[in-house]
C-alpha cells in the first residue's frame, strides 16, 4: 500500500516507468495492475473527502496546519513544515534512503540554495574553498596593510611597494637585500 496527498506528475511518471497501469477502485482508492503483487494506493486528499473523514484529512496537503489552528483556536497561525519538532531527522532519514545522484539531481543548485543566507550557504566549507576563485583584490578587501603584509618576510614587503616608493629608496637599502629581491626592482624601476 502506498500512501500520498495526491497524485503527482512525477508519481504517474513513475509508475508508467515500472509498466504499471492505475486501476480507479473507489474516490481516491487505486490499484496498480501489471506488476508482480498487488498495490493499493490511496489519494489521501480525495480519499478523505470521498469519505468525508476528517482524520485522514490531517494526513493531506496542508491540513494538519489548519487543523492545528482550530485546535489552538489561533486561524493565523503560521508554521512551517520545517518549523515541526522532528523535521530535520526526518529529512536526514529519507535523505539516507536516496541514492546520491538523485539527491543531487533532485533540484538545480540555484534550487537548492534559494532562501539561504550568504552564512548558511557558506556554512561548512573551509577557508580555502570560501576564497578559491576570487581574484587576489577581492581577497584582500577590507583587510588594513597591516594585515595584507602580515607573514612576509621584509624582502617580500618591499616587493609589495609601489614603484614610486622604490624609486626612494637608497642604493645602500637596497644592497641590503637578497639579490633576487634587487634584481626585481631593478627591472621595475629601471637602476
């Protein structure tokens, strides 16, 4: 027996894919023919209203919240369905039960990640994989000189100058420095 809200394109697709035929038993009431056992399935939502059962109406798309709200006596309730205790374990489970591919396959990244803050959608990755791709200004924006420069040896430091300021630099400074440092400036500033 397979229980769901309503038929779906997807479910019909499915069940064309299996070679199985829907059988209409009563309002809402299916019998799948052509397989190698019997299956039922019931439409929940006009199952319920075949029968007029209020309970298993609870079961369909979006009742149990209405209901809820009766049940409260508050009509405006708003709450999700990942706002409900348990929500989460449940995703995971079902989520175990699919094969990766089509987990992955399910939805197109924008799907995914639509309704995530930058926080979430960031959430998990390292360091490296947050900056891989951007170019070196969008990395080091909003980080003061200081910090832009920190960890360099001063050999490295003097090679982050700009040209203007190399130019001010002594010819005894720059003996001071190793020669693959020298040399770089030299063929920047021309001496």
């Amino acid at each position: 027996m397979l229980l769901v809200p309503s038929r779906t394109r997807s479910l019909d697709a499915d069940v064309a894919e299996l070679g199985l035929e829907w059988g209409d038993v009563v309002g809402g009431y299916w019998r799948l023919g052509g397989g190698a056992f019997a299956l039922l399935v019931v439409e929940i939502d006009a199952a319920a209203e075949a029968d007029d059962d209020e309970l298993l109406r609870l079961f369909g798309n979006g009742e149990a919240r209405r209901w809820l709200s009766q049940q409260l006596g508050a009509e405006e309730i708003v709450m999700e369905m990942h706002d409900l205790e348990g929500f989460d374990e449940v995703v995971r489970k079902l989520l175990a039960t699919l094969p990766p591919e089509r987990v992955l396959s399910a939805y197109a990244p924008e799907q995914r990640m639509a309704g995530l803050t930058p926080e979430q959608r960031m959430a998990g990755l390292t360091p490296e994989q947050r900056m891989a791709g951007l170019p070196p200004e969008q990395r080091m924006a909003g980080l003061p000189p200081e910090q832009r420069m920190a960890g360099l040896p001063p050999e490295q430091v003097v090679l982050a100058l700009p040209d203007e300021v190399l130019h001010a630099l002594s010819d005894s400074y720059l003996d001071t420095l190793p020669e693959g440092t020298r040399a770089a400036i030299r063929a920047r500033i021309g001496r």
